[in-house]
C-alpha cells in the first residue's frame, strides 16, 4: 500500500478535522499579527490533512498552501474551503519526494509554516528555503526516549530528545523549544524564525 493510499484510507475514516493543537491556538494571536504586518504573506500547511490549521488561519484572512498527499483529505479540505470561501489552495504533492516538494514549494513564499506531526528529516532545509527571511516555523511532533534506530524509536518515526534543535540549527533561529511528556506521550513543540 503505498503513503497515498495508507493516508485515504485514514482521512476516509475521519469525522471531520479536529481540534486545533493547543500549541498553534496560543500561538495564534501572535503569528496573525506577524503575518498581516508583512503583505502578500502566505503559510504552508505541512501534511494539513482535513485542515485543522489550515481552515483556521484561512478565517482570519491569511493566504494558505496546503500540502497534502491524500487525495481524500485534499478533496474534504477543497470542499470545506469552497463551502466558507476561505482562501485555501491546495498542493498535492508527496513530501517525502524531496525534489516534488522543492518544486511544490518554492521559494522565499512563506511567512508561516506549519509542520504538525509529520517528520522527514531532510524536509526541514526544503522548508527554509520555501520561507522568506523572518518568517515563523511551528513544529509539534512526537519525542521518542531514544535516538532513531534504536529499541524506542526503531525506525526513527519520532525525533530524539534534542534532536529538533540540532535540524533547526543552521537555517533557523529557535525562539520557543519544549520537550515534554504527556498522558498520551512525549511531545517537542519549536517556534523557530528564518535566518
């Protein structure tokens, strides 16, 4: 079964977006502030699924790209965006094909990204390159107690303690990092702005 088809047959099952993560809503006011002081400035939705975020932003006004592989996600989230008129275009492309995603992407287009619970590590360069200089990534995803490769974290699904900082690194300056536990496992959540 290939990612697109694993990924249709999820979004097939869902009964509607869900919630916002509570780490883009308090993060929110801040970031419709940035993005209405810059003109023209759009935001990436990475792996945006039904929406989410994507749907969110759009009814504050704000331009957004939503990248999606599942063709039932992209067809659910173009008919809630249609339903609204809300400003949503979406990209189907597969992320994990570096060269589809440089070209999808482009560059210096974004004042936002949003990266919620999807990793691919080499991504993240593809990313800094698709943002404008300034312009804010939110990163939320899963924290292993390993590093990749080992018994915690055998195929490296999830990031390892430190390991968000280590990608943001070179193209991004990290204004916000959390690492923590919860009921429902660890989290490391950035706010991190383009060099």
């Amino acid at each position: 079964m290939s990612d697109a088809e694993r990924w249709d047959a999820k979004w097939k099952m869902a009964q509607g977006p869900g919630e916002p993560s509570a780490f883009f809503e308090s993060a929110l006011p801040g970031l419709l502030a940035r993005l209405r002081k810059t003109p023209g400035a759009r935001a990436l939705d990475v792996a945006a699924g039904l929406g989410r975020h994507a749907l969110p932003l759009a009814r504050a006004g704000i331009q957004v790209d939503a990248a999606e592989i599942s063709g039932v996600a992209a067809g659910r989230l173009s008919q809630a965006a249609g339903r609204e008129a809300l400003p949503i275009r979406l990209l189907r492309c597969d992320l994990s094909n570096l060269a589809q995603s440089r070209e999808a992407l482009g560059i210096n287009r974004y004042g936002l990204i949003l990266d919620f619970f999807y990793l691919e590590r080499p991504l993240f360069p593809v990313l800094a390159r698709a943002a404008r200089p300034g312009a804010t990534l939110l990163v939320e995803t899963r924290l292993s107690p390993g590093e990749p490769g080992s018994p915690g974290n055998p195929k490296g699904y999830w990031l390892a303690p430190g390991e968000l900082a280590r990608l943001l690194r070179r193209d991004w300056r990290l204004l916000e990092l959390h690492e923590e536990g919860r009921a429902d496992g660890a989290l490391a959540r950035a706010i991190a702005r383009r060099r």
